[in-house]
C-alpha cells in the first residue's frame, strides 16, 4: 500500500493535535509515510509542535516528522496539504465579532460583518498556500477547511479555477452526527442525505437509511421540539443555544431541515440580544479550547509523555481522511463539498460556489444533480451569494465601493448607513491583513 506524505498548513492551530490523533488512529486505511506541520508563525506552532513529536514518536516512530515555517521544506514532496489557517488568529476574530455588535449588528466569525472581514484576510492567505504547493508538489491536493469557507472557495475559484483544492465543512457532519443519534442509528454513515444551499447555508431535503426508508418524519417530529439539542452531545453554552435555536429556524421551512448556521440570518435580533458584546464566541474559544490545548502540550512536552494528557482523537474530524481517501483510492465517496454549481441546482447561478452531495474520486469531485430550489430558499441564496462574491470582487479591485455594497446586502445589516459605519471601523481594525481599499 501506497503511503502519503501530508502536510498539515495552520500547524499551531488548536484543532491540530486532535486531528493528528486522528490520522494516527486511522493509518490502517490511510497510511503515512511523513507529516508535516507548516505555519507561520513559529512560536505559536512549536508548542503543538512539540506535542505532536511525542505524539508521534509513542504511537508511529515511523512515521517521519517535520515541523517548520519554511515554505519549501513544508510543501516538497506532498501528497496532500490539509489547510486550517486562521489569518489574524484570534485576536482578529475578536475584533470581528465584536465591532458589529457596536452597531447592533450580529457578531460572528463566517456570517454577517465579521465574516466578511475574515473573508478579507483569508483570501490571500489560502491563495499563498495554494501557490506553495503547486510550485513544490505539483500533482498534490489541497483540503481546505480554513474558513470562511464559501469566500475562500469563491476567491479560488475565481483566481486559481484550474488548482485541486477541495473545500469542506465539518457542520454539516456535526449535525448528521447528532441526526444519526436522534435516530437511534450507530454512525450518520448510515444516511443517505440530499442537501442543497451554500456553505453555512443549507437545508436537507432527504434523509433515507441504506434501504431507503423515510427518516425525515422522525427527524422533523424531534427537530420541532428539540432543534438538534441531543442529551449526552452537550457542549458550551453558546453552541447549546445554537442547536436549540435549530427549532425556531426549522418552524420557518417545515418541508426540509435546516444547518444550524441560519439563525444568524433568520434570527438576527434574537442573536444580538442574547450576545454579551464585551464577551462573545473568540473569549470563550481563548479561555477554553485555546488554553486547554496549548497547557495539554505543554504537559506532554515538559513530560516528554503523553501519560496522563487529556488531549483525544478528533473522531469528528476523520471526514478528512474519508475525503483524503476518495482521492487516493478513487472510492467515489458520496459527501458534501463546496463546488462550482455548474447546473447542478438547475434554476440557481452556475458560477455560484453551493455546497451539495458530490461523489468523489481521484479526479476530485462528481457533483449531482438537485434540480429546481423553491423560492424562499432562492431568494435568500441570490442574496448570500451575492455578497459573497461581492467581497472577492472587492478583493480583487481593492474596492470600497464593492465592500460596502457587500455589507450593505448581508441580510444581517439594516442599511447602507450601518454598513458604513461597520466598514470604516473594519477597515482600521484590518489595515495589516486587507489589501487597501480605493
Ligand atoms: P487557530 O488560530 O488556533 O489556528 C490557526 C493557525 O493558522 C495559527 O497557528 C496561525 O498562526 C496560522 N496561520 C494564520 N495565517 C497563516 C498563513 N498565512 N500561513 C500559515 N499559517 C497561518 O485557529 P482554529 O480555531 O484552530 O481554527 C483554524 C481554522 O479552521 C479557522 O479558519 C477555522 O475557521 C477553521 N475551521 C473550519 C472548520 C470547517 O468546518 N470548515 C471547522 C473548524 C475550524
Ligand atoms: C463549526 C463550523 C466551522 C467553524 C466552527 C467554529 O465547526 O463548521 O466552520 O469554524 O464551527 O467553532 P468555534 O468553536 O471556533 O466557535
Ligand atoms: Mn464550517
């Protein structure tokens, strides 16, 4: 068996060490041969670096390890690069979250203002690490999950549409978890599901066991009273919100069950309301997710063991392998990417970037067809994307004028005036991230 070189960009990411738990649990199916850690910033990166080389050396000795911010080093002789960088870290998340909120005005890291000024500093980011590899490792793949997933894909496709990038969200994954428990099944895997809309903008349409019965009228009876909240799938209070919300978000279209992610589009002013704006999402992921795994591997590295480290497998994350090996091994694995509608939502854009079911091989994705979307859907998908593209245009033309007509179209904006004033702060806030804006 063939065994891959990976490269893993945004190495000083917190997901990092788990997800490295979680291809060493998985080498049986999907081999490796070297890993690599890139970022760019070294000091963030050594500390799960140095976590990971323990990691490593007790679980895989063979495997080889390198952990650097040298461009060529990190991306000669890949196979694949598994990208989740965040450009301006969390302290530029903060930010996005919270000036909107000065304004009234949701605060979210992929929707609404702050998503945008994320999208902003993204772009060049993602596309730096695109050029990397296609310059050391030209027949190589890029898995990307960096977010804002459906700006980024944008900005790819419209600058690099010939690179092999393939881009994903875990949300929807996260939910057919919790999908698959209402039900009673053993893995979402289980489920076949059609689903339509954009990346953080989607609905299910179908969801079938593997003989093809209905599961819809048990989800939708569950769902109506319960959104997605699960009991023994607790997690922090402000993501427990949002899986219940699920149960308001669904009341609005009863004939398809909704991504958790369009509360912040149907329910802009319950957010604002139930948002602290001196304490929002970026805090709660610093004074937790954050701390918890920098201390942990700083333990194993003081220790040079793992014994007693509290850091897991990021079972949630094996999707990347899955994707991983429908390229590798050509396994025509069905799963929801985010790909050039191209038709496939026949009344919809078909240069819009839509997240639908696509089978997957060693030449990327297959999508299928969906066919005709109702109205209300529609609607709000023209708009989203507009803004979407609005902001890689202005991206590209170094453009106020386009920007703010981006802010100005988000659903979550109440008028061209509070874009403005959301915008000027923006623009300060970024000044080291955004290209100038004329
Ligand atoms: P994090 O800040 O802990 O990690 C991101 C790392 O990227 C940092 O170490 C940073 O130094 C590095 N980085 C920034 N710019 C870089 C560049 N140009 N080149 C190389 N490295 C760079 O963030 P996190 O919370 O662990 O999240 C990482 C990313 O994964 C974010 O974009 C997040 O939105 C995304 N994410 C996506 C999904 C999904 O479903 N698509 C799920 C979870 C997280
Ligand atoms: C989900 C989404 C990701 C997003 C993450 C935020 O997994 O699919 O796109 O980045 O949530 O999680 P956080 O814990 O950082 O708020
Ligand atoms: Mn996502």
């Amino acid at each position: 068996m063939k065994k891959f070189s990976i490269v893993i960009a945004g190495g000083g990411s917190t997901f990092t060490p788990g997800i490295v738990l979680m291809l060493l649990d998985h080498l049986d199916k999907f081999p490796i041969r070297k890993l690599k850690l890139y970022d760019n910033d070294p000091e963030r990166q050594e500390i799960i670096a140095g976590a990971c080389k323990i990691i490593l050396k007790e679980q895989a000795p063979d495997v080889e390890f390198v952990a650097t911010s040298d461009p060529e080093r990190a991306f000669t002789d890949v196979d694949f690069v598994m990208a989740h960088i965040r450009v301006g870290k969390y302290a530029m998340r903060e930010l996005d979250e919270k000036i909107p909120l000065k304004y009234g005005v949701l605060g979210q890291e992929t929707c609404g203002p702050g998503g945008i000024a994320y999208g902003m500093r993204s772009i060049g980011g993602v596309l730096e690490i695109l050029d990397y590899m296609e310059q050391y490792s030209p027949n190589a793949w890029m898995l990307n999950y960096s977010n804002p997933a459906a700006i980024v894909a944008e900005a790819t496709r419209r600058l690099r549409p010939n690179s092999k990038i393939l881009n994903i969200c875990d949300m929807p994954i996260g939910i057919e978890t919790r999908m698959a428990k209402i039900l009673g099944l053993s893995s979402r895997k289980e489920m076949e599901v059609r689903y339509f809309g954009l990346n953080h903008f989607g609905w299910w349409t179908e969801i079938r066991n593997k003989e093809g019965k209905d599961l819809m009228p048990q989800l939708k009876e569950y769902v109506a009273k319960n959104g997605y909240a699960v009991e023994g799938e607790e997690a922090e209070d402000s993501w427990n919100d949002t899986f219940l919300k699920a149960r308001d978000v669904y009341a609005v279209d009863p004939t398809t069950l909704p991504n958790t992610y369009l509360k912040y589009y149907l329910f802009p002013d319950y957010v604002v309301k139930h948002s602290n704006p001196d304490y929002t999402r970026a805090n709660e992921v610093i004074d937790g997710r954050e701390k918890f795994v920098f201390s942990e591997c700083r333990k194993v590295i003081k220790n040079q063991s793992t014994q007693g480290c509290a850091l897991h497998i990021d079972e949630h994350a094996s999707y990347i392998v899955d994707l991983a090996r429908a390229i590798a091994y050509n396994t025509k694995e069905r799963m929801l990417l985010i790909v050039e509608n191209k038709g496939a939502i026949s009344n919809f854009d078909p240069t819009a970037m839509v997240e639908i079911p696509c089978l997957v091989g060693n030449n990327g994705p297959e999508p299928l067809m969906v066919g005709k979307i109702p109205q209300f859907q529609k609607g709000l998908m023209e708009q989203q994307v507009s803004v979407e593209k609005l902001v890689v245009e202005a991206w590209i033309a170094q453009s106020y004028q386009k920007l703010w007509q981006a802010l100005t179209l988000s659903k979550t904006v109440p008028s061209a005036k509070v874009a403005k004033d959301i915008l000027d702060e923006l623009i300060e806030a970024n000044k080291e991230y955004w290209p100038e804006l004329h």
